[in-house]
C-alpha cells in the first residue's frame, strides 16, 4: 500500500486526503438523514432567526479566515523569496554572515560590509568553472532606490536579455528595474548613502538612463543598476583598470581593482558550484555560500513560526466553534416549541435530531466555506501590500493546505453538531410544548 501511495502523483494524494478529511461529515450525514428530508424544516428554521444565524456563520468564517490567509501568505512569501533567489547560483563575499551577506545581494538591504580584494576577484573570474563572475558595488542610491554597480553581462544574466531600450556603454549611463518611476532618456543625480542618511551633490554625477529590464519579480525591479567603475570612481577609488585604460567592465586588473563586497557567479554546472564553495570557503579572506541553501534555513524558521502560528489559529478556532456550538445550545432552545410539537404530531426522534443537526452542520459548514474565501481575499490583498514594500512578486493562492485545513473544520463540525442535536432529544416533550 505504501508503494501504490508513493507512486500517485502529488495532485492525486492531495485529492485523496482532501476527500479522507471530508469522509466523516458525508458519513455521519448520510447517517443522521437517511429516509428522511429535513431541509424544508431547516430552512424555515434558518429564515425565522436569520441575523442569528447570519452571525454565528460569519463568526466561524473569521476564525477559518485566519488560518486560511497565515497559510496562503506565508506559503506565498515562500515561493517569492526563492524566485528573489533563483538567479544568485553562488556569492562569493569576505568572512561574515551569510544572512547579511544574502540581504544585500539578493534583497538590496543596505549593509556595511568588508571587501574583497581585486586577487580574490580574478581568482574566482578565472577559474574554468565560471560561467558569469559579476562584482557589486552599494553605496548609493536616488529616491529610496538603490543605485548598484555591476557589469554588463551581469545586467543580461538577470534580465535574461531582455531589456528595453540600451545597455550603459559609458560611466554616465544607468540600465533601470521594470518598477522604477524614471524613462529612458532621463537624467538623474545619485545620492551618497540611502535612506535619511543620503546625501544629495556629494558625488556631482548626473547619470542617464539608457535602458529598461524586463520584470524579474524580484528586489533588483526597483534599482538602478550602473558600470560598476562609475560607483568606484565616484567613491575616489581606482576603477579597476590601469590609469590610461578607461576601459568598461571585465577583464579587470588586479593591482587597480578597489574591492568589492559581493561576487555574484554563475557557474559551468552544479558540480563546479560545489567544488567552488569548498574552494573559497576554505579560504581565510572569503565566504562562500548558496543563498537558496541561506533561504531554505530561513524558511525552516519560518514554518517553526507558521506552526506555532497555525497551532494558535487552531486552538483559537476551536474556542469559536465551542463558542458557537453554546450559541447554537441557546438557538435550539428558540425552536424547542416547534421540536416538541414535531414529537407530539409523531416525527419520530431521529427526524428531529436530523433537523437540528442539519441546521448546525449548515452553519458551521457554510461558514467554513466562507471562511475559506475570506482568508484568500485578505491573504491576496496582504499579498500586494507586502509586494510593495519588499519589491518581491508575492502571490497568495488557493493551494492544497487552505483546503485541507477547511475540510478538516468541516469534519469536526460534523461532529460538534451532534451535540445541540443530543440536547433536543433529552428534552422531555412536555416540558417543550409548555415553552
């Protein structure tokens, strides 16, 4: 059995829990209502008190909603840190931490951070294993954005090509992330620093925008990215190429390379990404390290938090479904006239249990499915908000554990719905016709 399970597509084995978690409430139904049609009854039950209803219903689709967008959100944040990612195979940077390091590489968070030297730099450039070896230079930015020097190559590695308009050919020329509000042609001024710490005409350089990238989905959307010889030379450093060479990006010299706090590579193949973080991380003046790897510690942190969070929001919806199993106690007692005339006319008792058990399962359930909507709403519109302030494509949506979760609410409704309905039925007839 185990084998046949392992062997079923991912889809296939969600399905089938799906429908295991909702097995209990269609037995338990099928059994309770059996030869009988209490919907007419309920109905009228639900029209007669319908703000009441409406109420309890609402209270559970809240509860339901929170679980459902702390899933669907977190999940979501997931999938959009790892596509931040998806490009930074290596990063090579001096000794430090990793997270720091992945920060400011990968998410454009300003950090002080040590340099590598221009040795460092040429021995990972020219080692047969890379692909692509791209130094970064922070320091500066315009209006909130970062301004970061790189290379060339590195600007079409991360746009896969596709960029709108042209590629910098000069040090005054800038190529800008989908998101920034600036055209080609525009001219602009560099600040020194970021923040309310940055300083505006330290630098004197008015840069021009040449050229757009395509979308990424990522942080590097709403930066501007530069020769990285242009953000040396207005930091007073060399450039990296000899005195009467202004030449523009790699190959650069050793002897006139100022540093740089972050390589990024690309490599030949896996196997070379590996044998070059062993490499460099052996290596006193370097770190190296994979920030998927960083990442997926991160979210392991992260599903420690979304378990703990999940355990609350499951505790809390049980204390709404306790909360509204008493409200549906007193409810029933609002129709203990109509139970007990039901009785006396001859209904047999499992009619009226099936009545009021159909009547809470209804409640619990719709709110549920409400619920289920609700938690999607608020985690797409949380979605778009936190987009905004971390530049990542956050996209929440419906997945198989939203649903999961929903199913297993409305099995254990089915169940908690048995008790208003055992209420009725201990009630003496007599005592219910007197009101």
């Amino acid at each position: 059995m185990g084998t046949l399970w392992h062997s079923l597509p991912a889809n296939a084995q969600d399905a089938l829990i799906l429908v295991a978690l909702l097995m209990p409430a269609v037995l338990i139904g099928s059994v309770i209502r059996r030869g009988f049609a209490p919907g007419p009854v309920v109905g009228a039950m639900i029209r007669r008190h319908v703000w009441t209803n409406a109420i309890f219903a609402l209270l559970v689709a809240a509860s339901v909603a929170t679980g459902v967008g702390l899933l669907a959100q977190e999940r979501a944040l997931r999938v959009a840190s790892a596509q931040s990612a998806d490009k930074f195979d290596l990063v090579i940077a001096a000794p430090g931490s990793e997270i720091t390091m992945l920060l400011a590489t990968v998410f454009l968070q300003p950090s002080n951070v040590a340099l590598l030297s221009g040795e460092t730099y040429d021995a990972v450039a020219s080692h047969p294993r890379v692909a692509l070896a791209a130094p970064l230079a922070f320091g500066d930015s315009h209006d909130g954005a970062p301004v970061i020097g790189t290379t060339a190559e590195f600007v079409r590695y991360l746009s896969d090509d596709r960029i709108d308009g042209a590629m910098f050919e000069t040090y005054e020329q800038a190529v800008i992330g989908s998101a920034m509000g600036l055209e080609i042609g525009d001219g602009f001024e560099p600040a020194h620093g970021h923040g309310d710490a940055a300083e505006l005409g330290v630098h004197g350089t008015i840069l021009t925008v040449t050229g757009r990238m395509a979308p990424t989905g990522t942080p590097w959307d709403r930066a501007i990215l530069v020769p990285v010889e242009q953000v040396w030379e207005a930091h007073g450093m060399p450039t990296g190429h000899p005195i009467d060479d202004p030449g523009l990006g790699p190959p650069f010299d050793p002897a006139h390379f100022p540093g740089t706090p972050a390589i990024v590579v690309h490599g030949t193949s896996l196997a070379g990404l590996y044998a070059l973080q062993s490499q460099f991380t052996r290596d006193a003046e370097s770190m190296a390290f994979f920030p998927g790897t960083v990442l997926s510690q991160l979210h392991a942190v992260m599903g420690d938090v979304r378990q703990a969070m999940s355990l609350l929001s499951l505790v809390s919806q049980m204390l709404v479904a306790l909360a509204i199993l008493t409200g549906l106690l007193i409810l029933t007692r609002l129709f203990s006239r109509q139970m007990a005339l039901l009785r006396a006319l001859g209904a047999p008792a499992r009619f009226v249990f099936a009545v009021v058990w159909s009547q809470a399962a209804l409640l619990l359930s719709t709110g549920a499915a409400l619920g289920l909507m609700l938690g999607f709403a608020a985690s797409a519109l949380l979605s778009d908000i936190v987009s905004a302030r971390t530049d990542m494509a956050v996209h929440a949506a419906l997945g198989w554990p939203e649903l999961h979760a929903t199913a297993a609410f409305i099995a254990l409704a089915s169940v908690l719905s048995l008790v208003p309905a055992l209420a009725v039925l201990r009630q003496p007839t007599v005592a219910g016709l007197r009101g």
